[in-house]
C-alpha cells in the first residue's frame, strides 16, 4: 500500500490539507477544505507505523464504517472517507465547542449541573441509539459541546452498528473498552447491549458529581473485573451534597447487571430531565458501600453472562422500554372520551414491557389577562388537575415507578403536548378527539394538530355514535404522517 503524503498544502481527494491541528496516539487530525464546501472541516487520519496496535487500525475502519451512516446534531456530518487501500481518512465537520474534559477539572459540579450534562449526552445516546449504533466508549474526552448545548458524541473507533459487521467483537479475543468507563457485559466481549453506554454515563456522572472515579483507572483484568462484584462508594459519601435523587440516577446505572440499569437511554433522560419524578429506592439512601460478606460472595458468583440472545439485547431492547404519553381532556363534557382513553392505554399497555407511562393534562394559559392558580373556592388549579390525572390513571393498576403525571401550564395545548414528547423523547401519544365545533373547524382542533406535527406514533381515540375508534397513525421522526389504521 502507497499513502498519499498528508502534508500542508497537499491534495487527497480535492480535499486541500491546511495545518495539523492535533497529533494523538493513534491519529492526525488536520484541518482541510474543498471548493463548493463552505463548512469548516477536519480531517482525521490513523498512524499507520510499525508495531502499531491492531485494535486501533480496526477500530478506525470500524469508523470508517459506522460515521458515514449517521445523522444529526449530536455526530459530526461526514463528507467523505478514504479506504485503507490508499490513505485511510475521515472527513468531517469541524465542530464548534469544547471538549466535556475541559470541565473535569471543575468537578464537583453543582446537582443540577452534573444532571444537565448528563441530560444533553442521554438525549444524544436516544439519537445515536434509534440509529441502531452503540457507542461503547463513552467518556469525557469523547463528548464535545456544541455553542448551542447540544452534547456531540465522536470517535466511533470501538462502537458497534447492530446491522453491520463488528469487526473488533470477531478478530480479537480480549475485552475493548476504556477502563475506567468499560461496562460489566464488555469485558466478556458482548457488545451487542445499548444499556452499556449508559453504565458509561454513569460513570461520568459519578465523576462529575464527587470528581472520583467510582472504579478508579485499573490497570489489568483482574482490576477491571472487580466492578463485577465490588459497588462504588456512593456518591454522597464523598460528596454531601449530592441529592437522594441524583445518586439514586448514577447507582442506578452503575448496576452490574445490565437488568437492573435503566432499560433506556430515553428513561435516564426523563428522570434527569424530572428530578422530582425520580422514584427513590435503597440506592438513594446508601451512605456506604456494601458489606465485605455480600462482596465476597458476588466475587463468587461474577462469571461470564449467559451469551444466549435474551440475555444480549440489541435493536429490539431499546423499542422495548417506550415511553408512552396519554393526553387526557378534564373539560367538563370530556369524561365518557377519557373513559375510553383509558381503556385504549390499557391495551397498549398489555402488550408492551419496561414501560414508561406519562400522564399529561393542560391547563391552558391566557395570554393577554391575568391568570389566576385557584378557582374560586380557593383551590388550586394545578393540584386539583394533578390528583384527577392519579385518579384517572388508578384503574390501570401500573407499578408506581412506571407511572409519571404531569400539568403543563401552557396558552397552547397542542404547542405543550407536542414541547413534551420532543424533550422527553416519547415513542406514542394517546390522545383523544373531541366533536368539531365551528370555532375548532376554523381555528384547528388540538388532537389535528398533535397528529400532524408529532414526532412518533399517535392513536387518536374518537367517540362515535356507535362507541368508540381508534386509528394509529405512524409518524416519521419529523412529525409527518405515514400511515393511519383504524
């Protein structure tokens, strides 16, 4: 193989090679332009010498890859790749921000600030997971943010794209990972699972909130696979004013088993995102770790999973914990319509497992008067539409910590129905379709408005004189209607 001189002034590609910018390990990274691109761009190029670890060279086709099949805010846009027949290469946007590891050094971050970090790269996680890829290095240095806020994940060199061949899982026999950040389930090789990514945030969260690391940077196998068995310090032992709620987050993706870490990236993202929804375990309470006896005997038990295709989720896992929104109506005519709601989130219900369920009502704003909290008897608005979303959601009988409720506070229904599921990442909305009036013939009615611009699937419950229907209409992520069934 001949490479092509990556030098300033040379020309790979069109691409016209301007100062190099960075010089790490394993690669270059040069800045670069073309003519008809306006976008600023980089460059980045392996090391190709002698002696050169193999995991890296595979890795960065693995990029190669992977890269070029992504989209969105929250990946560098590719414009082009080289392959290693001639000068490997990845050409990209060259992001403006900083590095997440510049903030390190701040840590302890203030609660709220660690979740908001955490928030933005779980938000990023949901995208690059409905992408079918795996991140599978998560960690400071591998998180950019953009001046918008926007969390940018980077360097794809160990991820895994669950429809494409993973090269890394077939050529070598030890765990790849960083070790500081590397989940239980990859250390025997199973990088198949998304709740991987989130023991890796959890991770950092833990490090941003104490400025610890909770397994420290181990240096051999035997130090990797002591977080098969030995917990973290919690959080609040080292850091007092960490909140319940928040090392209730970080333990709860630190769990060894991937069972028992969110199901989601999207479910971490809404508890971070509603602090006050956090439901409170053992986990939140913990003041030390565990006791010598029940660590001994889980070094005992620690073997390798069982590698059988249930217990190494994939694509499927992340469809399999939705979260499911219900709009429910209050208006004083609307009762026999919310009756049948309920009846149709309870079907949804039944056939899905590690749900989320998001009770939401609005109560509608004035803009140009003033609003008051309470009606006339001295009760408050918000409480008394809270208490009716709990007794309209109790014959449903869903556990508590799958069941959320939620009042918006909103002159626009439809704008704060729609605000919601975007922020919080929801796969489905129930909504019910009250009877056309004239006013709502000519100004739009609620229900028209969320079926057309939602980002996912909406069922739209309507009452008939006959009962009730229900048609599910489809949604591509930018809100338009692909399909409708009754």
């Amino acid at each position: 193989m001949t490479q092509e001189a990556l030098e300033t002034g040379s020309v790979v590609d069109g691409f016209v090679i301007g100062e190099r910018i960075h010089s790490g390990g394993m690669a270059n990274l040069w800045s670069v332009h073309k003519p008809g691109i306006e976008t600023a761009l980089l460059m980045k190029a392996p090391k190709l010498l002698d002696g050169d670890d193999a995991t890296a060279i595979v890795g960065f086709e693995m990029e190669m890859m992977i890269l070029p099949r992504l989209s969105g805010a929250h990946v560098p846009r590719c414009y082009a790749v080289g392959d290693y027949a001639r000068q490997p290469y990845v050409v990209m946007e060259r992001i403006n921000g900083h590095l997440l590891l510049d903030r390190l050094d701040s840590a302890p971050l203030p609660p709220g600030e660690v979740a908001a970090i955490g928030a933005r790269i779980a938000t990023a996680l949901v995208d690059l997971h409905r992408q079918n890829v795996l991140h599978l290095d998560i960690k400071p240095s591998n998180v950019m943010m953009r001046e918008s806020g926007q969390a940018t994940l980077i360097d794809f060199g160990l991820s895994h794209h669950l429809l494409l061949p993973d090269l890394l899982q077939e050529e070598f026999e030890v765990p790849i990972g960083t070790g500081p950040y590397i989940s239980p389930e990859q250390l025997f090789k199973i990088r198949t699972d998304p709740r991987s990514d989130i023991f890796s945030l959890g991770v950092l969260l833990y490090h941003f909130a104490t400025k610890v690391r909770p397994f420290g940077y181990p240096k051999s196998q035997q130090g990797l696979r002591a977080r098969l068995w030995r917990d973290p310090p919690p959080p609040r032992s080292l850091a007092p004013d960490v909140p319940p709620w928040l090392q209730e987050i970080i333990l709860h993706c630190l769990e060894p088993e991937p069972d028992a870490r969110y199901p989601s990236a999207a479910q971490l993202l809404f508890d971070l995102n509603n602090p006050g929804e956090v439901a409170l375990t053992a986990r939140a309470l913990k003041t030390r770790r565990d006791p010598l006896v029940k660590a001994i005997t889980r070094w005992f038990l620690s073997g390798a999973p069982d590698p059988s295709p249930q217990h190494r989720p994939a694509a499927g896992s992340i469809a399999s914990a939705p979260i499911i929104m219900a709009a429910i109506d209050f208006s004083d005519d609307s009762e026999a319509l919310a009756d049948s709601l309920r009846s149709h989130v309870g079907r949804v219900l039944a056939t899905a497992t590690n749900v989320r369920l998001a009770c939401v009502n609005v109560l509608r704003q004035a803009r140009l008067t003033i609003n008051y909290s309470v009606d006339e008897q001295g009760q408050n608005l918000h409480v008394q539409r809270l208490v009716a979303l709990k007794e309209w959601a109790r014959p449903l009988g869903l556990a508590p910590d799958h069941m959320t409720f939620h009042v918006l506070e909103h002159p626009d229904p439809a704008q704060a129905l729609l605000e919601y599921a975007r922020t919080n990442h929801v796969d489905h909305i129930l909504i019910g379709a009250r009877g056309l009036t004239g006013l709502r013939r000519l100004l739009g009615s609620v229900s028209a408005r969320v079926v057309a611009e939602a980002p996912c699937t909406v069922t739209l419950v309507r009452l008939t004189g006959s009962g009730d229907v229900a048609e599910e209409i489809v949604n591509d992520s930018r809100g338009a209607a692909g399909l409708s069934n009754s």
